[in-house]
C-alpha cells in the first residue's frame, strides 16, 4: 500500500465508547469519533482522517508563527513558562481557526474552544521545558537527517532501518508527551480524552505524511506500532428516532436509550433523552443543557424556557 485507500461511505471504524461501552454503529463525520449514546469522544477514525485532505494551515497561521517564534525562544532561555504558554495558546488559537479539520469538531462550541486551546497549548509548554522531552526531541532530530533513501520502482522510498530508528523516537516523545508525569501538569483534554487516545490522534498527521514513502513492511510497522491498523464494520442499526439541532441546521440520529451525542456539524453536546418541538414550525429540537433562549434554526421563532421548563418537550 503506497497511499491511503478511499474507504466505502457505508464503513464504519469499529469501536466502543470508554465512557458508556455503547458501540458505534454508523459512519462518524469527522476523524473523532463521538459516541451516539453519551457524546464522549470514543475513538479516532485513521481512515476517515485520510479521506480528508491534510490540513495545511495556512499563510495567515505561518505568518503569526514566524513571527512568534523568537519570542518562545527567548521565553524558553529565559525558563519563564507563563510567557511560553502565553504565546502558545495564541498560537494554537490561529491554528483551531486555520486547521479547522485537524480538531475536534466540538470547538464549535465556544466554550469547548477555550478548554482545547488551553489544554494544546499547556501539553507543548510543559514538553517544551522537561529535559527528557528534550534528550528526545534531540535524537529525533538526529534520526531523520540520518534517514536513507532510496528509489523504488520510479517512486521515492526510505529504508525500513533508518525509518524504524526514527520511529523510535518519535514513540518515545509520545509516550513521553502523555506520560503521568508530564500529562499532570497540563490542562486535560476537555472531552476527557486518555493517554492512549490522545497518542493516537497525534500519530495520525505524522502516518499520513509518512505512508506515501513506505514500503509495504514498514507500512505494517507503522500502522501497527501506533495503533492506527483499525478494524472497519459495515453499516447494520439505523436511528430509532430523528432530530433537528437546535444550533445548526443539520439533522441528529437519535439511537434507542441515547442521553447525549455530539452534533456533527456545529460541534454542540445535545441532549437527546427529550425533545423541544418548536411551535413556530413544529420541527423537533435538541439543545444543550445550558441553553437559554434561542431562535430555532429552521423559522428563526425564539423558543424561550419558562423556568428550568421548555415549552413542547416530549420524550423520544
Ligand atoms: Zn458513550
Ligand atoms: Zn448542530
Ligand atoms: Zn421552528
């Protein structure tokens, strides 16, 4: 295999939700895989990431990243990490923005933005000044200028041992980055993401630039020493019920015995055990459980909570 296979739409990656156990059931919209059931992130799809184009991110970000780049380095020898993290969080601000595919579809909500950006930026500030994270870094370094190259039927490859040798250190800054020790210090991931989940999700960029100079033995390697080999279902249950979000105007399955689940558009948690009939346009609705008052999506009609009480709530 020298490129990412287009998977069929009707594949799914088959998982099963940390939090809950629910399973999955259905093609995710996006790499993150949100559990129908309880609207926790349950997975990362590799697949679903390749059929993406690799985010780039732009002129804008670039720019704003050269130019930040002396000032991390003067924080950086200068130890002062409230200034690092200052920067850092700017910075991964731009890249949410620019890179909108790269990141979890719930920076949608505004709320979640925040959690994330300070939860990315705190992860970098904290490996940026630990030593081991460094001595890493350094072999890292060292192991890709020293990767050999060769050509292979017309097409550039790299050699499986000097691919392996850098490999190694960059399973090595992983499991360093997510380690208890260093992932203590840093603001969690806001969807309560675990380590192995969230070294996953950092290999998936680096697999994918990768697969393209591979042979079929470091391929393997690859996808199998960073967990990205994922096995895919096809499509079997469909909803037991519809709804329209009540942030945006994309339609939510609703699975049988289902609280919450994550809208796969605008990114909002819904709750999904009830649900608000507009009595503008009689469409059935799912919000979160902070709304306040807000226009429906379909005619624009605010719907206005009396109480703790929505107007026209049913159960599913
Ligand atoms: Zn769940
Ligand atoms: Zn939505
Ligand atoms: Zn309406």
């Amino acid at each position: 295999m020298s490129k990412p296979v287009k998977p069929e739409p009707a594949y799914y990656l088959a998982s099963r939700c940390p939090s809950c156990g629910a399973a999955k059931s259905r093609p995710s919209a996006t790499a993150y895989v949100y559990c129908d059931f309880c609207g926790s992130l349950a997975d990362y799809d590799f697949r679903k990431a390749c059929e993406q184009p690799r985010s780039m991110p732009g002129p804008v970000y670039e720019k704003l990243s050269a130019k930040l780049k002396p000032q991390c380095e003067k924080a950086l020898l200068a130890n002062d990490r409230e200034k690092y993290l200052e920067l850092q969080t700017e910075l991964f601000d731009a890249y949410v923005e620019a890179c909108p595919n790269a990141v979890p579809v719930r920076v949608g909500d505004a709320i979640f933005r925040l959690a994330f950006v300070a939860h990315s930026a705190g992860c970098c500030t904290v490996i940026a000044f630990d030593d081991e994270y460094k001595k890493i870094s350094e072999a890292m370094t060292q192991a890709t200028a020293a990767l050999q190259w060769t050509q292979h039927e017309g097409a550039t490859r790299v050699s499986h041992k000097s691919f392996k040798a850098m490999l190694d250190t960059v399973v090595a800054a992983q499991e360093r980055t997510y380690s208890d020790e260093l992932y203590s210090q840093y603001a969690p991931h806001p969807d309560g993401a675990g380590a192995d989940l969230l070294k996953r999700i950092g290999y998936s960029g680096f697999v994918q630039g990768w697969l393209p100079y591979l042979h079929e033995a470091t391929t393997k390697l690859l996808l199998e020493t960073t967990g990205l080999k994922q096995e895919y279902l096809t499509v079997e249950t469909n909803a037991s019920a519809l709804l329209n979000c009540g942030f945006c105007k994309n339609t939510v399955p609703v699975f049988a015995g289902a609280k919450q689940c994550v809208c796969e558009q605008c990114g909002h948690k819904l709750e999904v055990e009830q649900g608000i009939r507009c009595d503008g346009c009689g469409s059935h609705l799912a919000v979160d459980k902070n709304s306040r008052d807000f226009p429906c999506p379909q005619c624009r009609r605010k719907i206005e909570r009396v109480g703790l009480q929505w107007p026209g709530v049913f159960s599913l």
